[in-house]
C-alpha cells in the first residue's frame, strides 16, 4: 500500500491551530486576566453576592417568625433552628460580602480565615440538620432507637469545628502552604461527607415513601420533598467538595479572592444561594397549629 505524503502534510497541517484562533484565544485570555484585575468588576461581583445573601437571610428570617407564631408552644424544634441557622449563615455571608475588600487585609490571618471559612462550615450544620431529622424519621419508621442520632451529630460537627479551629491556629503559628492545602482538603472532605448524609438518608427515605402502600397527596408531596432536597444538597455538596479539592492545587481555581470575582459568582451561586433559595422555597409550608408528630419536637 502506497503513502500519501500529501494528504499526510495537509493532515498535520489541518490539525495546527490557525494564527486567528490563537489570537482569539490571546484576546479571551488577556480580557478574563483584566476583568479578575478590574476592582469595578470585584467590587460588582460581591456587592451583588451581598444583595443576594441577604435577601436569603431576611427570607428564612420571616419564615422563622411565622413557623414560631404558629408553634410557639413547642420551644426550639429542628424546623426553627434550621431557620434560624440559615439566617445568620446568610447575615454573616452579606456582611462579609458587603466589607470583602477591607477583610481581604484584615488582621491577623487567623481572623480572615475565620470570617471567609467559618460560614462554609455553619452552612454544612444547617443542612446536616436534615439529614439528621430525616435519619430520625426513617429510624422512628423502622422502629429502630434514635436517642443516639442527635448526640451523634453533635459530636461529629463539634469535631468537625474543634479540627478546623486547629487547623487555624497552626497556619497562623506556622503560615506554611502545606497547611492551607490541607485545611482546603479537610473542608473538602467534609463537604463530601455531607453529599454522602443526603444520598444515604434522603434516598433511604424516598425509597421508603415510594413504598408506602397509602396512594395520598400528602405522601406524593413529602415525596417530592424529600427527593427534590435530596438531589439539590446532594449536588450542592458534591460541586464544593470538587472545586475546593482542586483549588488545594491550583492557584488558578482559587475561590473566595478578591481576584476571581467571575469564579466567586459561580461558586457561590452554585454551592449555596441557588440551593438555599430552593430549599427555602420546598420546604416553605407552615406546621400545623397543633402537631402531633415527632417531626416538630422540641430539641433537648
């Protein structure tokens, strides 16, 4: 069989990029390089992501007041907390949003590790709070006991924050990059230990209400409840845990600078306010004026 030089050279020569492709490519690049160095653009980036949060935090706020005008008579039950967690999470997220240029230079560094990084860690116990009021259900369901399931969960998040507080204060004694990565990868296994609670107990209950032998509507609706959260958090869990892993490594994935306001929008929409927003608005419905249930017990 012969050789085709010709159509060999035309080949190799269609597979080099063209000189206006690798201009347009310059020009892509040195535009997304001047809009991370524009302080117009930084400053838009997180006002909008302030206005954002707060909006969110004065939602679950409301919320809160109805769901204890209604329920007054039950104390602090899971339902209220997760109001009230979401709130300050949001609160704290505006206000440092709202002044991110002054905390970029804030001191010392374990201060703004604390304002930048304590938030992500609040927001992971807001949402394992349902994890755990649904473990509750699906034990209560089976018969199973589930006096150990609320000290369980406030053991692992209070080492959780005890690890992470370590964590602060030996980068601020001894400000090495090995320690930042690490930080980076314990927040990012965290977060990914969340996305494990919501696949293990959301789907274990949504498998357990798509086998319940009652057609109703109430069923159907706690049935897309459950499922729509699931997936959400699931998801919201899972992109944090890949982009904090990978910003360990490259500097260019960095989030949370001031220099990335495009990739801070991204993220932070992503990871928190899209999913705040959603679980807000499923889980908006009022408890009955006079509950029975152990979904509205007071926490002890």
């Amino acid at each position: 069989m012969r050789r085709d030089p010709e159509g060999l050279l035309v080949a190799m020569a269609s597979s080099i990029p063209s000189p206006s492709l690798n201009h347009s490519l310059s020009k892509a690049k040195d535009w997304w390089e001047e809009l991370n160095r524009s302080k117009s653009w930084q400053d838009g980036v997180f006002y909008a992501l302030a206005a954002l949060y707060a909006a969110i935090a004065i939602v679950a706020l409301v919320q809160l007041i109805r769901i204890h005008r209604r329920v007054r008579d039950y104390g602090w039950t899971t339902q209220k907390v997760f109001h009230l967690l979401n709130f300050l999470v949001c609160a704290v997220r505006a206000s440092v949003f709202l002044f991110r240029r002054p905390a970029q230079h804030v001191g010392p560094h374990i201060l703004q590790s604390f304002l930048l990084d304590l938030p992500g860690l609040l927001f992971f116990s807001t949402y394992t709070l349902l994890v755990l009021f649904w473990a509750e259900i699906f034990y209560q369901a089976l018969s199973l006991p589930t006096e150990n399931l609320r000290p369980s969960f406030l053991i692992i998040n209070t080492a959780i924050y005890v690890f992470q507080i370590a964590i602060w204060l030996i980068q601020w004694w001894d400000p090495m990059l090995v320690w930042d990565i690490f930080s980076r990868v314990f927040f990012a296994g965290v977060s990914f230990a969340g996305a494990l609670g919501f696949l293990l107990y959301g789907g274990r209950l949504f498998l357990m209400l798509r086998r319940f032998p009652i057609e109703s509507k109430g069923r159907r609706k706690k049935l897309r409840e459950v499922g729509c959260v699931t997936a959400i958090c699931f998801t919201c869990f899972t992109i944090r845990s890949v982009v904090v892993a990978w910003s360990a490594f490259d500097k260019k994935a960095e989030i949370d600078v001031l220099y990335h306001p495009i990739l801070n929008f991204l993220y932070f929409l992503l990871v928190e306010i899209l999913p705040s927003a959603l679980v807000l608005y499923i889980l908006r419905k009022l408890p009955a004026k006079r509950a029975t249930s152990t979904a509205y017990k007071a926490i002890r």
